[in-house]
C-alpha cells in the first residue's frame, strides 16, 4: 500500500516524474537544461506541471537526458504489445489452413470441442485477442481432425478466423478462411447464413462491395425460406446482421440507394428483435450507419449519428469488442473533418475499452499515426503511442 506522502510514481504528473528521477541522478535544472537543449527556466515549468510534456520526440529527448525509456516519463514501463504476437499467430493460421491432412492426434471430443470454441468466442467479444489468438490454430486443427463434424463446429472455428483475420488486416486470408466456413456449412441454410458474415466482411476489406452485398443478401433469403418451426431464436439477429453488412458494403462502392434499402431492412429485423436479450438491437444498425455514411464522406452525419448512438445505455451494453472497433472506425471521420482531437479521444476511450483492439489492429496504429502528425497531443495520448510503439516521424 502506497503510504502518506509516498505516492506511487505511476500516478504522479508527467513533471513530477522528471523532477525525482533528476534528482536521484543528482543532476541540476540547469544541466538537465542543457542536455534537452532547453533553458533552465523550461525545465522548472515542466517539473511544477505549468509547461506540459505533450510532444512524443520530446518526452523521448528527456527520457534519453535522464537513462530511462519514454515509457517510464508516461506513467508505466512501456509494456508494447510485440507486433510479432499476432505476426506469429497469423503465420499458425497460414499453415494449418494450408494442410489437409489430419495431425495424427487425437482430437478433443466433440462437446470439449464445443466448450473450447464458446470460450474461443468469449475472449473474441470481451477482446482478450491474444488469448484466443492463441487458441485459434489448435482449434482449426482440431475440427479438421473430426471423424464426423458435429453442430457445425467447423463453420464456428473458420467463422470466428475469418472475422480475426480481418480486423488484423489480413483480407485475403480471411477470405479463405470464410470460403471453408460456407465449404463446411454444406448448404445449411443457417450455417451458412453465419460464414457469410465474414465472407462479406472480407470482401469488403478487398473492395468487393458488390460481390459482398451479393453474399449477404442470398444468405438472407436463404434463411427466411426456412419454415418457420425450424428456425431458432436469433435468426432475426442474425438476418439483420447480413442486412447491415449488405449496406456497409453497398456504401463501400457508393450505391447510397441500395445502402439506405438495406439499412432499413436491417433496423426492422432489429427492431423485432430488440427484446432478445444479446441479440441484435437498434444500436448496432444505428452504429452502421453511421460508418456508413463516413464511407458515402458526409463525415458531418457520420459524427452526429454516432454521438447520438454511444450516448444510450445500449452503447454500454455493447460487448467490449465491437465498441473498441466501432470507435477506431469512427476515427477516420473525425480525421478527414480536421478533428484530430477527437480522433484521439476515441483512440484513448478504445483503449480503455478493450486495449487489444487499440494495439493489435493496424487500423488503430494508422489512425494514431495520423493523430501524431498533426501536432501536440495530450500526455495521454502520448502514453497510448509509447506503449504501441509509435513515434513521431521527423521531419526534414
């Protein structure tokens, strides 16, 4: 327990941090001044917290003047997140998708299976990514060794791949993945439904917006050509998540009649289904929207659509992924509107959300990137870049 008068330094200001780590060092003002290239005067605003550190190759200088890593100026060690963790599960993905022949192993029976993949599933929507990073490769491995694929195992395993592989920039990929989730369906009309949301998303991400609003739309009609007495609760759910991903993708090649059919299809299935307790609700269509409108570049509405999305308690019941991801997404047009702060509030918010979205997705580090450009940013922001690993770039 941090006693009277010995706060922990992690939760020290920027500039107290500098003030006892040069005075350890038995260094004056004047020649920490002279090591940063700055005036005696400067350093003694920053350590009484009137000139704040908000510049990234700054607080870099001062933490080279006093041996330590930025990180250590910023509140924590600089804990980043290695980008080579999701390089090295992408590459386990690449080559167990790129084999056919059983392992040799005895797989999990089939309900151990069942359990892994809901738990594989859970860490997705709570965005415990390296977790179920981890878990991925073993789990396509598993399913590919089943004597006989129960309860669409295979199709929840290449579904929960594809969507990873997409969020982590990996298209293509993604794309094989789904297209061995609608492989495994076999043609049932649910299974099938469900690869194709991923398979809608990667093409999306390939700038196939027509292919992908193709794939949504046939998923849709075939699950509501099922008889009514076989179908369970959450197809409305799912019917309106491949109405959204239709007209995300329709806005993606700029159809703006085709999306604005497709979102209302998606909110009246929504709607009917808003009660059903973790199935599709409003918010999400809402959510859509108004990254739909940022991809058709009326930025203006895209932003009042989703302020007035995320104010609601819905929002909050969002799982932890989808809100992350929904904010990285927003970022861009908060960034196209000149609005570099606000970029930078919602990358920080993600982060707190859900911080494996914020340093896994090479959307988020573009985003960052571009928030660092554009000039000062608050220390909290700075942190975000520290522990990612972001820097300035320099100029001239």
């Amino acid at each position: 327990m941090t006693t009277p008068g010995r706060q922990d330094r992690r939760e020290l200001p920027i500039g107290r941090r500098v003030a006892q780590l040069r005075a350890r060092r038995g260094m004056s003002q004047q020649v920490l001044a002279d090591r940063v290239g700055r005036s005696k005067s400067w350093v003694d605003k920053v350590e009484r917290g009137v000139r704040t550190l908000d510049r990234l190759s700054v607080i870099e200088t001062v933490a080279a003047a006093l041996g330590v890593a930025p990180g250590v100026l910023v509140g924590r060690a600089a804990r980043r997140t290695p980008v080579t963790d999701a390089a090295t599960a992408v590459e386990r993905i690449r080559a167990v998708l790129a084999h056919h022949d059983p392992t040799g192993d005895q797989p999990p029976s089939a309900a151990e299976l069942d359990r892994q993949i809901g738990y594989a599933w859970a860490a997705y929507r709570h965005a415990h990514h390296p977790q179920m990073l981890r878990m991925l490769p073993d789990l396509l491995a598993a399913t590919r060794d089943l004597d006989r694929p129960d309860a669409g195992l295979p199709v929840r395993v290449y579904q929960l791949t594809a969507q990873v592989l997409v969020k982590l920039g990996e298209p293509h990929l993604a794309w094989l993945a789904a297209d061995r989730a609608m492989t495994a369906a076999a043609g049932h009309p649910r299974r099938t439904a469900l690869a194709a949301v991923p398979l809608a998303q990667a093409l999306r991400a390939l700038d196939r917006g027509r292919l992908a609003m193709a794939v949504a739309t046939t998923a849709v009609r075939a699950i509501d050509s099922v008889p009514a007495r076989a179908t369970v609760p959450d197809d409305p759910a799912l019917a309106a998540t491949l109405f959204t991903e239709a007209a995300l993708a329709a806005a993606t090649c700029g159809d703006t009649s085709a999306m604005d059919d497709l979102t209302e299809r998606a909110a009246n299935c929504a709607a009917r289904h808003a009660d059903d307790g973790g199935g599709f609700g409003p918010i999400v269509v809402d959510l859509a929207r108004a990254l739909a409108a940022a991809r058709l570049g009326d930025n203006h509405l895209a932003i009042a659509l989703h302020q007035r999305a995320v104010c609601g308690d819905a929002w909050q019941r969002l799982p932890a992924e989808h809100r992350a991801a929904h904010l990285i997404d927003i970022t861009r047009a908060h960034l196209d509107l000149g609005d570099h702060c606000a970029a930078g509030r919602a990358l920080v918010t993600a982060d707190r959300i859900a911080p494996a979205e914020v340093r896994l997705r090479p959307a988020a580090h573009a985003a960052l990137a571009a928030v660092l450009r554009a000039g000062p940013t608050p220390a909290d922001l700075t942190r975000l870049a520290t522990t990612v690993g972001l820097t300035r770039p320099r100029v001239g």
